[in-house]
C-alpha cells in the first residue's frame, strides 16, 4: 500500500547510475530485492515498467555478480560502477550494498483490466469524468504465470501464487455509500481509505470447483462530478509460508476423524430413516388408537348412561324388597291367623253341632211332641193344657231362631275368612267350601222364616181364643209338616257341620304344615332379599360411582390421546425433516468434507506443496526461469492512473 516502507524508501532512492568498473573475481555473496513499479492506465494496461533492487553485501565483497535483462540501469544510490555483458552485471561494490533501477519491457505476472459503470451501464473512463450517478468500478486480475505439473499421476494446470491487494482513497464531499467487495472502507470524515485483495488463479490452482476464490474487487459508490485518485496496486508472490504446509503434517489425524463422522453421519441417516418410519407407524398406530378410545368413550358413556337407568332400578328394588319384606311378614302372619281361625272354625264347627243341631233336633222333637199332645187333646176341656203346649212350642221356636241367627253369624265368620285365601291367579282356593257354607246359611235363613210364619201362626191362635178352640187337624197336621221339613233341615245342616268341620281340619292341616311354612320361608326370603339388595344397591351406587369416574378418565384420556396424536403428526413431520434434512446435510456438507479431506484435501495438499515451490522460486523478476538466486525477495507495485479533468490529470 501506498504506507509500505520499502515502496517509500526505493520510490525515493531513484538516481543516475555510475561508471561501472569490472573485476575479475565477482561472487554472489548477496541477497537480493526486487521492486517492480509499472504504470497502468485507466483500463488497466500497463505502459511502462521500472525495476528498484536492491542487492545487500551480506559479505562485504569487492566485486558483486548480478543478471538481469533490464535496459538503462541506474546506480541509485551511490557511485559504484558496473559492467554489463548480455545479462550479467558485475558491480565493483567495495564491500557496499548496491541499489540500481532499470527499465523492464518483460510482461507482468498479474494482468489487469478495468471496467466502469454507470447507472448499470458500461461506460468508458473518458466519459465518466465529471458524471454523477451510481458508479461501479470492476477491477479484474488474472494469473499469467501458469505451469503443468504433474500431480498423483495427472498432468494439471498451476498458477504461481500472486496475492493482489489494491488500495486508493476517495474524497467523501462527492461521493456516498462506498462499498468495496473482498476488502474494507475505513471512513475517517474527510475521506475513505478502500482496500481489498484477490488471489487471482487461485481456485484453478486449488482444483476444487466449489471453492470460489475472488480474483476480482468491485468498488461502488454515489458520486457527484465523478473523479477518482492513484489506485495502488500491490503484488506478491509469497502466499504459503512455513506454518502453511507443515499444516497438513496434522491432517492424517483429520482423515481418520472423517472416516468416521462420515461413518457416524451415514449411521445418523440410516437412524433418521428409522425414526421417520417409526413415527409414521406410531402415527398410524395413534389414528387406530383415537379412533378405538373414541369407541371406548362413546361405549363407557352410553353404559355410564345406561347404568342409571339400572342403578335407579335397584333402587326401586330395594325401596320394593323392604316393601315385600313387610309383605311377606304380613302374609305370614295372616296365614298364622288364618290357620288359627281355622282351628277356631272346627271347634265352633263341633260346638255348633253339639250345641245347635242337638239343641235344634231337640226343640223340634219337643214341638213335634207338643204338636201331638194339641192333636190328641183338641178338646175344648184341654185348653188350658193347649195352650201351654203352644206358648212352649213359641218359645222352643224363637230359641231355636236364634241358633239359628248365631249359627249364621258364624257361618259368616268361616265364609269372610275363606274368602280371603286366593291362589297366585286370584282364585278361590276353598270355592267349594264356602259354597257349602252359603248354602247352609240359606237353609239356616229358611228355616228361621218358616219358625217365624208358625210363631205368628201360633201367636195369632193363642190372641184369639175362639181360634184356639178351633184348632183344627189340618191346622195342626200343617204344623206338623213344617217341623218335619226343619228337622230334616237340622238333620242336614248336622251333616253340612259335619262334613265342612271335616274338610276345615283338613284345610287347617295342610296349611299349618304347607302354607305356614311357606310363609315363614318367604318372610325369611323376603329378609335375605332386602339385605342382599341393600347390598346390591350399595355395590350399584360404588359402580355408578366407578362408571362416572371411568366415563371421565376416558373423556380425559380421549383428549390427551387427541392432543397426543397431533404432537405425534408433529414429531413425524419434524422426523421428516429431520430425515430429510440429515440426508441433504450429509450430501450437501459431510459427503462434501469428506470428499474433500479424503480426496480434494490430500489432493489440495499435494497442489499447495507445488504452489509453495512455485512461490519460493518466484524470486526474481529480471532473471526469472534462466537464473536461481537464493535468499530473493520480490514484489510488484502498480499505480493506476488518475480520472481527473484533462486539465488536471497528471500522470
């Protein structure tokens, strides 16, 4: 750059050259630096060149031996003089250093070409002095020094190494926005200093064609009145040194290290594989999962639902067992009533025989006899005796009525309670029974009528005394007949008791030992079954219970299991990815590293340890390819001409 010591130093060292004195003994006790200034025009061709060395008496010699193939040479520093003899220079140093210049018509290295826009459109550098716009300035190097060398076996094409670093300042009163491509602006105020750096044939010499290695700097700007200052271009060769190469000393470690990521990256592919198979089942299997819970929801709803219905039925149950509990006591009890009263039955049966149908039998007999004495003595000097035999005979008639009345009732007793006894259908059991009975007291309540016609027959004879003396046998023979059809009523009736006395013991047999047993056996069923549904409707209640928990774990768990399928879709499509990504990530990035470790790396190695001789021996400009000159140092300095005014250009 412009602030280099050795440009200063040699730009301010130019002279006239001396008399050159020869000497017959000259030696290369030297080393030797080049500077080689070449003016380039605003397209970029050069027009002149200029050579400074520099050659340092590191052994203070007399006479100094040199080759070069510049014209007009120049001791620049002092009055040693040289000879020249083609391209050999020997200088009588006197144990000096010797500086000269000379003037190079060789072609350079690096070649350059300029280009300008403005406003997107190519413009020349005549025509854009003064113009104001978007302004682009392309500034383009390309590698002349190339050279075919064999590497692993292949025939390639290798640049010598050039690093290229330009450099200019710009007045920032007309010109804004400033950007330089592969370099930096540094704005101080006033000004902005731009500098970038290229490496022309750099990528071709490396080989590999990912690698973009810039060999062009593009500078932009906003100008006003377009102008632009010197362009210093700087060049050289030394691009590797030391440290570079023994670098690749440390790569067999890097080739193994790859070996394996590449290894573990094909693993990590076949794994995200693998797992993007895995999630789509997991997927797949979650759907079926889904739509399973949803059935198993819908179904523990609709039993949930359902049990309701059952549990509020159990209830009713056990609200009716209590109910068929006391049921069951009361028919129980009833039956134990009703086989009392059976029993209650037959003794009022023998009661009634022995102390109704007797004494009925007997009152009867009485009248009848009564009845005979009336007959046999209807005189009217028996009347006295008459009428006795008649108020006894109402009287053994209104006694027997009244038997009669209670035998009745009873009778009415024995029917009621019979009359309650039914089948499961309803039905009577004991129909023919209580027929009997009926049909007894329909007797009963006949004969209480004809005892009550005679009674007011009798009556109406003893209130009328002519009438009692008129009792006549028809009369009497009437009477008669009426005693006879009640004896044979009480004779009937005494055979009735008899026979349903017979059929009641049996009645009250069976059911004391049939029908009281089985009602205790029911009471006692009734009991178990009102405790067992106590139990049931507890157990119903801790089921509903149970149901409505499940009913709400399941609702829960369809939800989670929703929510989880959606993170399932998510982590399958992110495996996706992931597999797809890791997949690109090898082909595009690990594939590539691997590649080029194993192949372009070991291949960028042998190149770089070519372009490292190429760059040592790149040490001299003026004697290049025909003379080998140790310990050289070499550079190259382009100055760019200004794009002023015509009145103020100044080259």
């Amino acid at each position: 750059m412009i602030e280099n010591n050795k440009f200063i130093k040699i730009t301010a060292s130019i002279a006239l050259a001396s008399v050159v004195t020869l000497y017959t003994t000259p030696i290369f006790a030297y080393t030797k630096e080049e500077s080689v200034y070449s003016k380039i025009d605003e397209t970029g061709k050069n027009y002149k060149t200029i050579v400074s060395t520099h050659l340092e008496n590191t052994e203070e010699a007399e006479l100094l031996k040199d080759f070069t193939n510049l014209i007009n040479i120049e001791n620049t520093s002092g009055d040693e003089n040289f000879s020249k003899d083609g391209d050999s220079l020997i200088w009588e140093a006197k144990g000096n250093d010797i500086y000269y210049k000379g003037e190079s018509q060789k072609e350079l290295p690096v070649d350059c070409t300029i280009k300008y826009e403005l406003d997107g459109k190519e413009i020349s550098a005549k025509d854009i002095v003064n113009k104001s716009g978007k302004v682009k300035i392309k500034i383009k190097f390309e590698n002349k020094d190339k050279h075919i060398i064999s590497i692993n076996g292949k025939e390639e094409t290798l640049y010598t190494p050039f690093v290229v670093m330009c450099g200019t300042y710009i007045d920032n009163e007309n010109n804004r926005n400033i950007k330089v491509s592969n370099g930096k602006v540094i704005n101080d105020g006033s000004k902005s200093i731009v500098a970038g750096i290229t490496l022309p044939g750099m990528s071709q010499s490396i080989g590999i064609d990912d690698l973009d290695i810039p060999d062009e700097i593009e500078l932009t700007m906003d100008s006003k009145n377009f102008e632009m200052n010197n362009i210093l271009i700087y060049v050289t060769p030394k691009v590797f040194e030391k440290d570079d190469i023994e670098i690749f000393d440390k790569l067999e470690k890097l080739y193994d290290s790859v070996d394996t990521i590449q290894i573990a990256s094909r693993k990590l592919e076949d794994g995200s594989k693998k797992l993007e198979k895995g999630t789509s089942e997991y997927t797949s299997k979650s759907k079926e999962f889904n739509t399973a819970m949803k059935k198993v929801q819908s179904g523990i709803s609709t039993a949930n639902d359902s049990y309701s219905k059952i549990n509020d039925g159990i209830g009713d149950l056990k609200s009716n067992s209590t109910k068929l509990k006391n049921g069951a006591y009361e028919i129980n009890e009833g039956v134990n009533q009703a086989v009392a009263g059976l029993k209650e039955i037959s003794k009022n049966l023998d009661t009634s025989i022995n102390n109704l149908s007797k004494p009925i039998s007997n009152g009867i007999k009485e009248v009848r006899e009564s009845l005979d004495k009336i007959a046999g003595n209807s005189s009217s000097s028996s009347k006295t005796y008459n009428t006795e035999n008649i108020n006894k005979t109402i009287k053994n008639n209104k006694d027997t009525i009244k038997d009669l009345d209670k035998a009745n009732e009873k009778l009415d007793k024995q029917i009621s309670l019979l009359e309650k006894d039914k089948d499961d259908d309803g039905n009577l059991k004991y129909e023919d029974v209580i027929s009997s009975l009926k049909e007894q007291k329909k007797l009963n309540t006949s004969t209480k009528n004809d005892l009550n016609s005679n009674n007011k027959v009798l009556e109406s004879k003893l209130n009328n005394a002519k009438a009692m003396n008129q009792v006549n046998t028809d009369d009497l023979k009437k009477l008669s007949e009426s005693l006879e059809k009640l004896e044979k009523n009480s004779e009937y009736m005494t055979k009735v008791l008899t026979e349903i006395k017979i059929g009641n013991d049996t009645i009250a047999k069976q059911a004391e030992n049939k029908l009281a047993v089985g009602t205790q056996q029911l009471y006692n069923g009734s009991k178990a079954l009102s405790v067992g549904t106590s139990q049931l409707d507890s157990g119903s209640k801790q089921i509903k219970k149970g149901l409505n928990t499940l009913d709400n774990s399941t609702k829960k768990l369809t939800n989670a299991n929703d929510k989880m399928l959606t993170a399932s879709k998510e982590i399958n499509k992110g495996a996706k990815e992931l597999s797809s990504g890791i997949k690109k990530f090898n082909n595009d990035a690990i594939n590539k590293i691997c590649r080029y470790v194993n192949k372009d790396i070991k291949n960028i190695q042998e190149r770089v340890e070519e372009l490292k001789k190429l760059s040592n021996s790149y040490n001299n400009f003026t004697s290049l390819n025909k003379y080998e000159v140790s310990d050289a140092k070499l550079e190259f300095i382009m100055v760019v001409d200004k794009i002023k005014k015509s009145d103020d250009k100044d080259k």
